[in-house]
C-alpha cells in the first residue's frame, strides 16, 4: 500500500504492528495532515495537476537545535497549500521501491491528523485490539513560521490529539489561538475496546522538550546528526525531556563516530571528551536504560531492499566488529542487544523473526 494511506494504516493494523506511525505537516491554512516529507511531489500526482504548478519553489530552514539547514529545490511544499487543494491530490506509491505493488495508486487521498486518529479508533475497535499512535512533527521551524507564534503547529496538535483522548494538557496553552481548529463533535464509541497509547516523536530537541512539559504523553528523541546526544552527558540531557531515544541503526554497529565521520559532521574534541566521549555501541542500551530512556533504532527494511549499512563498504570499520548479512542477522543482533522497538517496514517478516528468535528456532539441514 502506498504510505501514510488509509490502506497502509489498516494494513499494518491487520499485520499486527504495535503502533501506526504517521508524519505531521501543516498546510497554508492551518490544517494538520498526514505525509512522509515537508514536500509532496515524490508521493502524490501533483506533479499531474496544472492549476497547481505555479506553487513549485525551494525552500531551507533549520531542521535541528545546532542549526544545521536543510534545502529542497523544485518541490511543492505542504505549507504552500490549502486544505482544500491538498484535497485534490491522490497518493502514489514512492517510485524508488520498484517491489512494491503499483496497483494502489490513486485509489488514496491525504489524510488529516483527525482523520489518521479516526482511523486508528476505527481499528482498535473493529479487531478488539490497542493500537499505540506516535505522531512525528516533521520540521517545526518550517511549519511554524508564518504562524501567530512560534509553537503554533505543536499546540495544534496537542489539541487534536487531546480531543481524541490520547493526551492530557499538562500547561496553559493559548487555545484562543485556535478557535478556528473544527474537530468532530460525535467520536464513535469504544465499548469494550480500550485505546492505544501514544508517543510523540520529533527530530527537533526544542520541540519534543516542549511536546514534553505540555502533555503527559511520552516523548521519542529523534536523533541522528548531534554529536553530544552519544555522550553519557547528552543522554542525561536527553533524559530531562525524552522516555524513548531513537536513532539510525547504523550507530549501534560502526559506533557514533564512525557514522558521524562518514556524514561529514563535525564536533569539538574537548566538548566530547568532557561530556563522557562517545558510547560504544555495545554500551548504548546500558547506558540508555540506566536512565530510564529506552531505545528504538530505525528503519529496518524489507528483506527485498538493501540493509544500508556503512559496514557494507569496505573502507568502514564496524566498531561492533559485526556487519549483517541477512534479515534474520540483522534482527537478532538488535534483540541480542536488547533494544525495546524497532521501527520496520515489513511488519509480517519482522513478527516472523522475533517467534524465530524467541523460540531458538535453528534450521536443521
């Protein structure tokens, strides 16, 4: 199913995913909706619909807390769009994953974060299950710029996911502001069915510390490209704000330096040393539990596509002196290492390895 579909959503519900994950964007007019990227032309036809060409553009704003920017060029940009032309734009599956079925395209528009929520309520009480949400706030800085304040686009959906009853409002927030913010008046009853829970997720420090203090939903630090996050010092940081602490799968086997080093990225040598220096990758899960963070690498992909890991070059040295060479390696090693979620794409295969792993399965020839 193409991704952040209506199909997707009940399709990992029905393969048994514990939490269904959806990205947030912010269109011209206020409304949250669900897409992968800032942009839209890589997964929708808009390229296809001429009354929408004149709002082609490029864009940069800065995406995490040490001020690194990020540029897109010749792209359309959810936040140059209404509502009401989002609605005219029909989801495709992403053209680089050529296994996946083509037959899906355009059978699915983009959902609002409400109607996400209404999905997710739907299956928890159709398959008599809990599914857990966690929302990612895809680049804040761009999403609230332009906006009557500068955590617009974050109370916005504190408040969406409030009315759901998936949060609580743990401070004042301006709900003034957003008087204009329609939810639907009739939720369809749980009966015996009980929700989910739910998570936030930010690659914005600033933003998940915020998403933090104004709820009491569980915050996921997505981290990839800070150096000082690797440190015991940054994990103590992190600590203050964040429960959950997801990053590249690549750091828990070349090591953070090493994944730092091949991305160019740059850090003070004494700032490092003094925050503790980096943590082996055989010490992160530790090091993480031992402050209550728990850890959830990503993405780990279908079997069909490539694992994308540095220590797959030969110029790489993995820290881990371990470097995967199946689906099944590649799991296992995780849950050696005992990390608490994961975040996968084929849900099924996934599932099938853990019943593998958890039962000594061995193949006898």
């Amino acid at each position: 199913m193409p991704e952040h579909s209506l199909g997707s959503y009940w399709q990992a519900a029905l393969e048994g995913a514990d939490y269904i994950e959806p990205d947030l964007g912010l269109t011209k007019d206020g409304h949250l909706i669900v897409n992968h990227n800032e942009y839209l032309g890589e997964t929708t036809n808009i390229a296809r619909i001429p009354e929408l060409a004149h709002l082609k553009s490029n864009k940069t704003w800065v995406y995490d807390v040490d001020g690194r920017e990020k540029t897109v060029y010749n792209e359309w940009f959810v936040a140059d769009l209404t509502l009401e032309q989002i609605r005219m734009l029909r989801i495709n599956q992403a053209s680089e994953y050529t296994w996946r079925p083509q037959h899906f395209n355009g059978y699915f528009g983009i959902l609002t974060f409400e109607e996400y929520l209404q999905v997710v309520r739907n299956v928890t009480i159709e398959l008599g299950r809990p599914f857990g949400v966690i929302p990612e706030l895809k680049s804040p800085t761009l999403y609230n710029r332009g906006r009557p304040y500068d955590r617009y686009f974050e109370d916005r959906a504190i408040l969406t996911l409030e009315h759901y009853g998936w949060a609580n409002i743990t401070r004042w927030i301006n709900r003034d502001q957003h008087i204009d913010l329609r939810l639907s008046a009739k939720l369809r009853p749980l009966g015996a069915a009980v929700l989910g829970p739910s998570v936030w997720q930010s690659f914005d420090m600033d933003s998940a510390r915020y998403l933090a203090q104004h709820t009491d939903v569980p915050v996921v630090a997505l981290v990839e490209q800070l150096p000082w996050a690797f440190t015991p010092a940054g994990l103590d940081r992190l600590a203050e704000f964040a429960k959950i602490l997801s990053t590249w799968k690549d750091i828990f086997v070349v090591g953070p330096e090493a994944y730092l080093r091949h991305y160019n990225i740059t850090w003070d040598e004494k700032d490092i040393e003094q925050m503790g220096g980096f943590i082996a990758p055989k010490d992160l899960v530790r090091e993480a539990h031992s402050r209550g963070i728990e850890l959830s690498p990503y993405t780990f992909y279908d079997s069909r596509q490539d694992m994308a890991y540095m220590c797959q070059d030969d110029d790489v040295e993995s820290k881990s002196k371990f470097c995967p060479k199946s689906k099944a390696e590649e799991l296992f090693y995780f849950f050696d290492m005992g990390v608490d979620y994961m975040f996968v794409e084929n849900i099924v295969e996934a599932s099938t390895l853990r019943l593998q792993y958890d039962n000594q399965l061995t193949q006898v020839a």
